[in-house]
C-alpha cells in the first residue's frame, strides 16, 4: 500500500494546476491512499473532507483512498462546545478546528487495517499579534483526537500532515515541536521518517544538533521540515519504506513535497489481526472489541 501525506497548497494554486496535482498523485505517485491538506478532493475519490470555510477557504485536510479495495469510515466530529460537558458517541471526536484535520478507519476488503488521520496545523497570532505560531492549534488538535491516541499502543493509528512546527531547533527551549512531539510519543507514536533516515543521506544543510543521527528531510521550499508521518508501533512492522518526494516536479505543484509511507498489505493485515483480538498490545494490555462501527463513507 502507497500512502502519501501531502500539503496541496490549494489556496496558492489555480483550480486547474490543482487537478493537475492530483493527477500527480493518481499516475505518478501511484498513491493507494492520500492524507492531504489544504487540498479540494475531486468528486470522484471516496473521501473524508470538510472544508475549512467558504471561498478563499474551501478547502482543508481530508483522507482520500485511490484503490478499489480499499474504503473509509468516517469518525464523526463533534463541535467543541457539545462535547464538554457530555460524552460524545465511541465512534465520535470532538473538532476544535473544522476542516484542519480528517479522521477516518481505513479498510481492505472490508477488514479494519488502522485509523489514519490528516492534520494541518494554521498559523494562529499571539496576543498582541506581533509573534505567529502553529503549535496552539496543533495541541488542540491533538486533545480533540485523545481518544484514538490513547488507543494506539493496542489499536493501530497513522497521523500525518503539515504541522508547521519543526524537530529541527528541538534543544531550544521555544521549540514548539518537542512539547507536542512528546505528547505523540506518550502515546506509543513513532516517527516514520527518523525510523527510515539509515536509507538516505543527512539533509544537506540542516543545523540541527542531532549530528549524524540527523534524520530530517525537506518538506517546505524554504528547506525545512514542517512535515511529519507517526504512526502506532505495530505498523513499523508492515513498513517497506518512508521518504519524500523533493523533486521538481513536486515543487511544481506545492511549496510542499510529499512523504511517501509504503507498507506491506499481508503483514499489515496479519498486524491488524493481531490488534483485533488483542494479542498485540504494546502496553500488555487487551483491546476494546466493543467499539461501534463508524459511518461508511461510499
């Protein structure tokens, strides 16, 4: 299975420079599954999307399958104001952010592989309005989604997206990444790409201070990383390979380039066996069988 997690730069590019980034993906990318933001999915591709608001901002993050045997349950969002003080429903998350992230169970054939979320953390100004960060949304975001992400040791999860935070200055003290990386991590989440960095040379000009053990790639024009794939433990073990695709012809079509995430289908199936009746479980512990079935998106 290709999975690719891509920032589509919707609102910088013309509706027809847009189509032609998804067919970048469709024919070039051979994408099986896409986690996109600031993307606008064509009618045609089974997709969980909201769009962040109206014109200029009819777009957002959604979670797009390109292959026919695979399908999408959409996990209902529930706006925050109706989830503080009631529980909300087992399949349903509350959304402090509309549009900026997209949840959805990923299926083959009809078996639950893992849930796979696209976030996209917006800038937000501080008080005053003379600093700009992304981290206050990024948090939460990631509040919203606790009830996947507490379930991750035992139940397989794949988050990825533009954060607009970067691991690249983590050893100074206002990096936003590192409070909210350690908040993934908490929860069992590992970072595809530090996984794969022994398939690739160091990033040509990163100062990071990690020295050899450097493992950031380019996802921004600028050459910085801004862009991350975690996912749950028991995934690493159906994983092929994680990259990006920081060539001209992806800079053509975004100021982003895509992370490529390919994992095996048979061990990912057998993984998700495992998780299902709950004889893989990171924390020793068993897994909820009795969760409802979300909304099957057609």
């Amino acid at each position: 299975m290709r999975i690719v997690s891509w920032n589509m730069n919707r609102q910088g590019r013309s509706a027809s420079s847009h189509d032609e980034a998804w067919g970048f993906l469709r024919y070039q990318l051979k994408a099986d599954l896409c986690l996109v933001q600031e993307a606008l999915p064509p009618d045609d591709l089974a997709s969980v999307f909201r769009p962040i608001g109206a014109k200029p901002y009819n777009w957002g993050s959604a979670v797009v399958v390109l292959r026919p045997d695979l399908t999408l349950r959409a996990r209902r969002r529930v706006p925050l104001e109706q989830s503080l003080f009631a529980a909300v429903a087992e399949d349903e998350l509350p959304d402090s952010h509309p549009g900026a992230s997209a949840v959805a169970d990923v299926q083959i054939d009809g078996r639950h592989l893992f849930t796979a979320v696209s976030l996209y953390a917006q800038w937000e100004m501080m008080p005053g309005g003379k600093a700009m960060y992304a981290g206050p949304r990024l948090h939460r975001m990631l509040s919203d989604l606790t009830g996947i992400l507490v379930q991750a040791p035992r139940k397989p999860v794949m988050v990825a997206g533009d954060l607009n935070v970067t691991s690249q200055g983590a050893r100074r003290v206002d990096n936003e990444a590192s409070a909210a990386f350690q908040r993934l991590r908490a929860w069992g989440l590992l970072d595809c790409l530090t996984h794969t960095r022994d398939s690739r040379p160091r990033l040509t000009g990163c100062e990071c201070a990690d020295g050899d053990a450097c493992a950031h790639v380019q996802t921004f024009r600028t050459g910085t990383q801004l862009d991350y794939a975690f996912v749950s433990s028991m995934i690493l073990g159906a994983l092929r390979s994680c990259n990006v695709e920081a060539t001209a012809a992806a800079w053509e079509r975004s100021d982003h380039s895509p992370i490529l995430i390919e994992l095996d289908d048979h061990a990912l199936l057998r993984l998700s066996g495992q998780a299902a009746n709950g004889s893989f479980a990171a924390d020793g512990g068993g897994c909820d069988r009795d969760a409802a079935a979300p909304e099957a998106v057609s």
